[in-house]
C-alpha cells in the first residue's frame, strides 16, 4: 500500500461489566484523532467502522489501544466478541473468560466475516444462537453452538455441538473451528453453509480432542 491509501479498521470497546461500553472521553479521542468531518459507520456487531490513511493507521491504533481500545482490521475476519451485559456479575458471568476468548479471535482473517457470541448465562441476552458459532455458560461448563444466521428473512439458529465444555476445552475448540473453516471454505462459503455442508458430526470430531 502506497501514501494516500484508505484503510478501514474496526474500533471496539474492551468487554466489561455492563458489556461492550465506550466511554465519552473515548468516544472524544476517536473524534480528535480522525477529525471532525470523519464519518463512522456502528456496525451490528458493536464495532466502529473508520477509514483512516494507510500511512497513519499504526499511530492511531497506538493512541486508540492506549485510551482502552481494540483496534483490529474490518472486513473478512472474525470481528471482536459479541458478549451479554454480564448482568449477573463478572465472576458468576464468566467476564474473564469472554475477555480471553475475544483476545483469542479477534482479527483472524476468515473466508467470511465471522461473528462469535458469549452469553454468561442460559437468559441469552447477546442473542447467541444467531451468530456464527455461540459460547453459553451454564454454571461451571460452557455450551458450544456452531452455525446461526441472522440475516435475511428466515432466520437460523445456530446448533448445539458440544455442551458441559470445561474451560480449558473452550477456546482450544473455537479455534479448531475457525481453523478448520479457514482450510476447507470453498470461496466466499457462508459460515452457516459450511456447517450445513461439512455437518456437526465432522466438527464434533475436530473438536473432540482439543
């Protein structure tokens, strides 16, 4: 990439109780850093969608992540973790495993853009099972579904693959997931349609032994 390019990043709050949250100073670091007539799109998966100038983009994303930020790249990845409110504590809601995880996925460059849900309970209230692969805690386990769509008109809900998933098992199993559909997607394959093809007994088995 040469000078004059544009590049679009992706701005996202740090997950904390209360869930995704910018606060209005840095909402106000956002606005000084890519000036007044910069227009931000709200994506539905709770990032800031920016176009920022190649040649600016590593000083921006510095200032970004040091006023609490997370910064990663838009388009074709997995976009930061869509997580609940934690409405029932961070402890009990299982925030630091969310913060892990999200820490885990974000950014990877995917076939499709790849949206991962996180509820901290069976409420659901980040609206799970219509995301492309959904963590649920129930109490001390996790249950892993794989597959739910959300646009169009006929909505799909994602798929049970694994429940009673200890915490170590968690993020090792989501990222077989991602990997296995990074290597075997035909181009441009939907996440859902991959599930639908490959089938959940060959991501059950993929899974299996993380």
């Amino acid at each position: 990439m040469g000078m004059g390019e544009i590049v679009k990043i992706a701005i996202s709050p740090a997950l904390q109780l209360g869930g995704s949250l910018f606060t209005s100073k840095q909402l106000g670091i956002i606005g000084d850093l890519l000036g007044p007539d910069a227009k931000l799109e709200m994506t539905p998966f709770k990032q800031l969608y920016a176009d920022v100038a190649v040649e600016k983009r590593d000083r921006i994303q510095a200032e970004l992540e040091q006023s609490g930020l997370e910064v990663n790249p838009a388009g074709f990845v997995t976009k930061s973790l869509i997580a609940c409110n934690f409405c029932k504590g961070a402890e009990e809601a299982g925030l630091a495993v969310a913060q892990t995880l999200n820490g885990a996925i974000a950014g990877i460059p995917t076939p499709m853009p790849l949206k991962i849900g996180y509820a901290g309970c069976a409420l659901g209230t980040s609206e799970p099972l219509i995301k492309d692969i959904s963590v649920i805690k129930m109490r001390d386990t996790f249950d892993l579904y794989v597959g739910g769509e959300s646009k169009g008109l006929k909505t799909t809900f994602a798929k049970k693959l694994h429940s009673g998933l200890k915490e170590e098992r968690l993020i090792p199993a989501v990222m077989a997931i991602i990997d296995f559909y990074k290597e075997h997607a035909k181009s441009k394959e939907k996440f859902s349609k991959f599930v639908d093809r490959v089938t959940l007994e060959q991501l059950q088995q993929i899974t299996a032994s993380t």
